[in-house]
C-alpha cells in the first residue's frame, strides 16, 4: 500500500533525533523520485518540527560568544553552529514541501525534497566534522530564532519563498566565503573541502527558490522584484545588509534588481 508524500514528510519531520532524521528525510526524497509516494496531502504538517533536547535553544543576545582566531574552543563553536544551520535547514525545505506542494505542483515537491535532502548531507558532514574535533552536535547552546522564518510565513508560499531561501539561504551565500577563507588559513583543508561544497549547493537552493518565487509572481500577476521588496519588508524583522556576494547571488538568479533598494 503505497503513502502519500505528505504523511513521509510530516513523519520526517516528526523524528527528533538528528541522525534518524538526515535518514528519513534522504528516504523521503528517494522514494519520491523512484514514484513510491502519492501526490497526495491527506495530512497537515506539523506547527514545530521535532527536535532533539539538546542543544539547548537560546535567543540570538543570549547565545555565548564564539571566542577569536584558532582556538579549538573557537573551532568547535563555528563547526557548532554550522551544524546547527543546517539541521534546522533540514525541517524547512521539508516544511516548504509538505505545506505549499498541494498549492505549487509536484516540480515544487521534487525541488525541495531535493533541497531537503542536500540539507541533511550536509548535516551529515559537518557533524562528522565536530566528531572529528572531539565534540559532538548538542555540546553547545544554539541559536533558537532559526524557526521563526517558517512560523511567521506558514500560511503564504510567497512569504515564504521571499524569506527563506532568498534572504536567509542568500545570506548564507554572503557569508560562506568569508569563512571558509578563516578555515583555510587555519591549515584546515578537510573544513574547506566541506564549505566548498555547502556554498555550491546553497547557489543552486537559492535559485531553486527565486524561480519557483517568480512562477508564483507571475500567478497573482506582480512584479517579482517589487512583490519580494513587500514581502519581505512586511514579514522579515532583520535587516538585509552588506557585503553582498553578488556574483554568488546573481548565479543564483537574484539580481541586485531585488535587495539593492532593501540594502541598509
């Protein structure tokens, strides 16, 4: 008897311990593209993922800090908190599955279970990473605010797509070279090797949601680019500021045309 997609979403999204979950999420993906799951939403998703009880969740003023230079304190926290980035980027590429598929069509499914399923490896990768330097995911608090992107947008795909992938995702693009040059410098070829990696997939997850956002642009006729500047202007409070990676960005089809007038 063969499942909907929805109810192998919504139960990826219900397991709690990581390494279960990078297991689950890689299936679902798998058996969607194989054809073993129904274009079918019979179930809704849940309002939170499951998560682990550790780490512990902080608001961003509270969380410690890093610490400078290369310190293995500070090794562990950056590896720490890449971690967990991509474990809560686990849950919304499969949230922006299972809630908005029914409304954006199975290409939207397949692209984000893909995005989901690359999120995972790179959970895999870098918990790996931390293993390797002596710690392991949990050892340290987290930044606890990285769901509320998805809270604040669950009613509204373009919300959604506007937010997450063209503003978090982005920044991540803006950010990622930065330190993966800091990590190189440390002699740290192995860490490079795996943000080279992180920061080519994060390219193609960006444009995987500018294009599905401007498809549903063109649905309620508006344009992209100032439908985008309302959108987020109305649901993200953070603000959208320099240095850009604007080759990174327009790589992945997200022209200046879109945040240079939100830029602060």
């Amino acid at each position: 008897m063969s499942r909907s997609v929805a109810f192998a979403i919504r139960s990826a999204l219900l397991t709690a311990n990581p390494r279960e979950k990078v297991f689950a999420t890689r299936e679902v993906a798998r058996s969607w593209r194989l054809g073993r799951l129904d274009y079918a939403f019979d179930v809704a998703m849940p309002d939170r993922p499951a998560w682990p009880e550790v780490p512990e969740l902080l608001p961003p003023n509270r969380m410690p800090k890093r610490g400078k230079g290369g310190s293995e304190r500070a090794r562990i926290a950056l590896w720490h908190a890449l971690c967990h980035i991509e474990f809560v980027a686990i849950d919304l590429a499969l949230d922006m599955a299972g809630r908005f598929g029914a409304e954006m069509g199975e290409g939207f499914v397949s692209d984000f279970l893909s995005v989901a399923a690359d999120e995972a490896m790179h959970f895999a990768l870098l918990e790996r990473k931390l293993h390797s330097l002596g710690s392991f995911y949990g050892a340290l608090p987290a930044h606890g605010g990285l769901w509320e992107a998805a809270e604040k947008t669950r009613h509204d795909v373009g919300a959604r797509l506007a937010v997450v992938p063209m503003v978090l995702e982005a920044r991540g693009l803006d950010v990622t070279p930065a330190t993966l040059e800091r990590v190189r410098a440390q002699g740290d070829e192995g860490g490079a090797r795996i943000l080279e990696r992180i920061l080519a997939d994060e390219i193609r997850h960006v444009s995987t949601g500018t294009k599905h956002f401007t498809a549903w642009s063109a649905r309620v006729a508006k344009s992209p680019e100032i439908l985008w500047r309302e959108l987020v202007t109305t649901h993200f409070t953070g603000a959208i500021k320099p240095p850009f990676n604007d080759s990174a960005r327009s790589a992945a089809g997200l022209s200046l045309s879109y945040y240079g007038a939100l830029a602060t």
